[in-house]
C-alpha cells in the first residue's frame, strides 16, 4: 500500500482483505529470485549428472511410519503433519534423504548396488526459524549408498565441493570431520552413564560453558578432560591428525584419525586439497551419522550451506543393509549467497518487443515464433498501438529491440541506441538472429 | 565484511559497563558507554564493537552480521540458536525467580492453584519451566514493568530477572522459586569459528583471559 500524501500509513483491514502476504514462514519467489534459484538448482543437478548420479523425484508426502525409522525426535516434531483420507498419518517432508532410503530398499530393492542417486526439492518444518523466520526450504542433494570406505566419502565431498563451484561461488570451504573420532573418546572415558548423554547434549547445544562445568564436578583425569574441552578446537591442514594422534588413546578415535587421512589424500587427488580443512570438532547428530562428516561454508555466511556425512545405519532400519553417504545444499542459501555478490546475476533481458497495429498482428506472430525458434526472448504485444505507443511499452518491458509490425511487407525494426529502419520481417529476423544490429 | 576485523555485539542496558571492562581488560579496545552510545558501531584495530539490545545480541551472531556477542545467559535461555556458547565471562550475575505478592499463600509446587498466570519478559522459558514441573500455566507476555502486573491482579507471579532483590522488595514481592543463574556468556557465529578461526580464536582467548574464566 502507497503511503498517502500525509505520510500515513492505513494498514489493509485484514476481516476484508485477503493477505497478500501469504502465509507466514512461507515465501513468493520473484522472477529475479525464481530465476537465480532455478539457475543454481539447474547446474547442481548438471553436476550431480556429470557424476553419474540419477535423477529422482519422490513425493512431498511420506507416511509417518517411513518418516519415524529415519528421524530423530527433534525432527520429527518439527514436520507437518496430518491424516489423510484413509486415516493414515501422513507428514510433509522436512528432509529427502530419507525418501530415497525408502526408495532403495522399496521400488529399487532389486537394483544392483552401488546406487548414485540425486534430488532437488522443497522441505518443510513448522519450526519458524529462530530469526529466519522461513519454513519452507529448498534442498538439492546427492546419496550414494551401497560403497563404504574413504573412496566412497571423498567422491561425496568431491562432488560437494564442485557443486558449490558450479553455482558461482567462488569462495568456499570444506571442513571434513569424522563421527567416529568423539564417539571413541567417550567410550574411552571413565563417565556415569547420565553424565555422558549431558555431555553429548551439551556439545549437540554448542553450551561449552555447560560442558565445562558439568566435566568439572567429575572426577577424570586431567587429560581426559582436557580433551573433551578442547578437541572441539581441534581444526586445521594434516598436521592436526598427528596432534590428534598425540592426544587419544582409544582404537575407535584412532581408526577415524586414519581414515580421515586417507580421505584427505583422495581429496588432494580430486583437485580440491586445497579447500578442505579438517575439523576433528564437528559436532553433528551423533545418532545419525557413522563416519566421515563434513560441512561447506561460503565466503560471509553465517552457516552452512551444504552438509553431509556417512550413515550406515541408516537402511538397515528399511530392510536392506547397506552403507551409505551423502550430502544435500540449501538452494535457498546459495542463491541468496549469489544475490549478495559483488555482481549478483540480473534477469536475462527479452531480446525482442513486437508491437503491431492493424493489419501486422500476424507478422508479428509469425516473427515472434521465428525468433524463439533461433532461442531468443521474443514477446508479442496484446493490443495495437502507434508508433509513440509502442516505443513507450517497449522501454517499460526493457527488451533490446523493437519491432514495429504494421504490413506483411516490411516493419520498422528499432535497436537501442540506433535509428528505427524499415525491412522485410524475415530480414529482421535473422539480422536478430545473427547478432547484427 | 573485513577478512581481518573481529565484530563484536555489545548489549545496551545493565551488562554494557561489565562488557566494556572485559574489553578494555583484554587489550581489544577501550570505549566509553557514552561514545559507543553515540556512534553504535566503532572501529578499533582488529575489532569492531556494535551495540545492540540485548535481546537482539543472538540475533545479530547467529545471522553473521556479528562474529561474536557479549549476552546474558537469560536472554539465551529465551532465544536459543545456532551459536556457540563458548565463555562465561562472570560478570552481571543474576537470578530468574517467581516471584509472588508478599500476601500471597504461593509457595512452594504443592500451593500452586491448578493453573498458575504468571507475567513474564520470558515466555519461552517460563513455560518450559511450569512444563518440567507439571503444572499448567498461563503466561501473560509483558515488555516492562513486569512487577506491577500481580499487585494490579493481572496475574498471580511474576516470572523476572533480580540481582539484588531490591526491586521486588520495593514492590511488595517475595522470591518462592529461583529458575535458574545468569551471568554474562561470550557467543560465536557458527562459521565464523570455522572459517575465520585464527583470528576469531585469538580475540576469544583474550576475553577469556580478561574474564578469569578457565
């Protein structure tokens, strides 16, 4: 609504007027943040393609019983649920691994593994986000499930990484850790059973002012509290594994540190040695996750854009035990990452503007079909106008050219920046077409 | 956003002069509320202070637009995120209480009606408290001035913030229940600590070192 000359504002009466809004948490795309959204989701899934990886769409509804093998409690409060008419408890999909887990021990049970599989969607959370305020999320993703091993986890990350390339962004990291690594020091360390889930859920809380009171009122030994304090910090180049080494004293912790080295030399061979950094702190969802862990950030963004990691557990609990890894990117994170950039990407232009007045409506179609033939924007005006007319509704739709069309015989072709001429239309054509202005 | 600067929120009101102690303390930078109070956003080498509400200081990290925020650990309590809680700085020491009429027979759990109306500055923490305790609640949501409320007949309690007691005695009120104790926290943006580590990790040890903390 328009301010008025007094400078007031009358909000919409809302017991009359629909909401315009929309329904909070939800957003409309406009065709600058449709069109860059639809850009980067376009060369994700090209690259996931290039990969070998397969295209699958499942529905955005999944039957609670699906959805409750796969998520945690915290996750599965957090969806949209319902019943449908059968009576069913069905939910909106707040993520899509765990579709295409179902998909691969379901439909796909008889395919060979290993399975490349990808996917691009909305996912939906009732939560409103802290600050953010968004409940419906866009994610694209990439599962690759039946290979277990530090060749299977550096091709994710790899593949990870030439994602976040693909869309644009030219600054990025990747912090590679590894589940397995925490999970060995809490076994190693001497703790009443209680205390080690308040731990756990002090570091899931990222409270370490909670986790260093709670280690202080137990009685381990120096060393091991001091790790449990500070691996956390534990992050850098390679050299961090041999300092890690130094510090644990437990096969588990050890067989990760090793494994962690091994991925980190195929990723060096990948070509991407160099935007991986190893962080032995990555604190994630400890129940879900069973090895190598890792999360891309780009450049001045306050969280993750992609995530993912090992869980092989996870499709056992759908009947068909196999190993498995993937990640997925918030598309809405990295188009909102592109839209901030020093050049964010505008709107493609419509190359060509046809106008017509009586009798040239049928030289402008047939032009208009001639021209997106050749790929080009072309669009066709509603309604007649003169020569004024048409010049004006070409600036308010910013199209490259104008096209006048008045007869069969010849139309007044205008570029910007140059005088109007008159030619044939199928001149004009493929002067457009060739790029000749 | 500078590659090299460590931004830091500050929160206005009763925990800004501890915050400009442990900066000045820490060598980062030495302020006065007054000048910040001005400029809301002053450039030092390395660091760059913000001053913010305090209720906004989560806001400002989990988003990025601060690397790190000066908070207290009532207003995470009501605003819980994405960051990390990585210090507690021992400053602005306080307590969350019920607190009741001086006249009034509440006491402990057991003399609580079957549905207590509380007025409170924090909903979220509140009601989650009455949930643990299995008593059912009505929180009435207030933005100041919360004492006023039980004298008036709004509600029953008062869920609020005291560190010396004297504006509930003012008022006629008596603490029944303590929530919980709240200092200071030092918080960190998620990426920040990942991205920008070095730097980031060298102005969190410093406040460390200024806070006396471990």
């Amino acid at each position: 609504m328009r301010p008025r000359p007094g400078g007031f504002f009358t909000p919409a009466n809302p017991s009359v007027t629909p909401q315009l809004g929309g329904v909070p948490g939800f957003r409309d795309l406009l065709p600058l943040e449709a069109e860059i959204l639809r850009e980067a989701q376009e060369s994700l899934l090209a690259e996931m393609r290039r990969w070998g990886y397969r295209h699958v769409i499942t529905p955005l509804v999944e039957n609670m019983d699906v959805l409750d093998v796969g998520l945690g409690l915290e996750q599965r409060r957090r969806l949209f649920k319902f019943s449908d008419a059968r009576g069913d408890v069905v939910a909106l999909v707040g993520e899509r691994t765990v579709p295409v887990a179902r998909l691969v021990a379901g439909k796909l049970r008889s395919a060979a593994l290993p399975l490349r599989l990808c996917y691009s969607g909305p996912v939906l959370s009732t939560d409103e986000g802290r600050f953010q305020q968004r409940r419906e999320t866009y994610q694209v993703g990439a599962e690759l499930i039946g290979a277990s091993g530090p060749v299977a986890d550096a091709e994710v990350i790899a593949l990870a990484a030439r994602c976040m390339e693909a869309t644009g962004i030219r600054r990025y990291q990747i912090d590679v850790g590894h589940a397995e690594f925490f999970h060995g020091i809490m076994d190693a360390v001497k703790l009443p059973d209680g205390v080690k889930a308040a731990v756990r859920a002090a570091l899931v809380a990222r409270d370490f002012v909670a986790l260093e009171s709670l280690l202080e009122g137990t009685p381990l030994k120096s060393a091991e509290h001091e790790l449990l304090l500070r691996f956390p910090a534990l992050r850098g180049g390679p050299e961090i594994l041999e300092a890690a080494g130094g510090l644990v004293r437990n096969r588990r912790s050890e067989a990760a540190l090793t494994e962690l080295a091994h991925v980190r030399e195929l990723l060096v061979a990948h070509g991407i040695g160099d935007v991986v950094v190893l962080d032995l702190g990555a604190i994630r969802d400890f129940d879900y996750y069973t090895g190598v862990i890792f999360e891309g950030y780009g450049p001045d963004f306050g969280r993750p854009i992609a995530q993912g990691g090992r869980y092989d557990a996870l499709l056992a609990r759908f009947g068909r035990p196999a190993p498995a890894t993937g990640f997925m990117i918030q598309l809405d994170l990295v188009s909102e990452m592109l839209t901030r950039a020093p050049r964010p990407p505008a709107l493609p232009r419509i190359d060509a503007a046809l106008a017509w007045s009586d009798p040239g409506l049928n030289t402008a179609l047939r032009l208009g079909s001639t021209l997106r033939l050749f790929g080009m924007r072309a669009v066709v005006d509603t309604q007649p106008r003169s020569p004024a007319e048409a010049k004006a509704w070409w600036r308010a739709i910013g199209a490259a050219n104008l096209v006048h069309c008045r007869s069969d015989a010849t139309v007044s072709w205008t570029s910007e920046g140059q005088r109007s001429r008159s030619l044939p239309p199928e001149q004009v054509a493929g002067r457009l077409a060739g790029g000749v202005t | 956003m500078q590659e090299e600067k460590v931004s830091i929120a500050v929160p206005t009101g009763a925990l800004l002069t501890g915050a400009l102690g442990v900066l000045a303390k820490s060598g980062l930078a030495r302020l006065t509320a007054d000048e910040l109070g001005r400029q809301l956003l002053i450039d030092r080498a390395g660091v760059r202070v913000i001053l913010v509400r305090p209720s906004d200081v989560p806001a400002y990290v989990d988003h990025g637009a601060a690397d790190l925020g000066i908070v207290g650990k009532d207003i995470l309590w009501e605003t819980p995120g994405s960051h990390y809680e990585l210090v507690d700085l021992r400053f602005g020491g306080c307590r969350l209480v019920l607190a009741v009429p001086d006249a009034s027979s509440l006491n402990g759990p057991d003399t609580w009606p079957p549905m207590i109306r509380v007025a409170t500055k924090y909903p979220r923490t509140a009601t989650a408290w009455f949930d643990a305790h299995g008593q059912a609640v009505e929180v009435v949501r207030l933005h100041g001035s919360v004492e006023l409320a039980p004298q008036v007949g709004l509600v029953d309690g008062i869920v609020d913030l005291t560190a010396t007691g004297r504006t509930l005695k003012e008022n006629r009120l008596r603490i029944t229940a303590v929530l919980g104790s709240s200092t200071a926290r030092l918080i960190a943006n998620q990426a920040s600590l990942k991205t920008r580590s070095a730097a980031v990790q060298s102005v969190v040890s410093k406040l460390r070192g200024a806070s006396g903390g471990g």
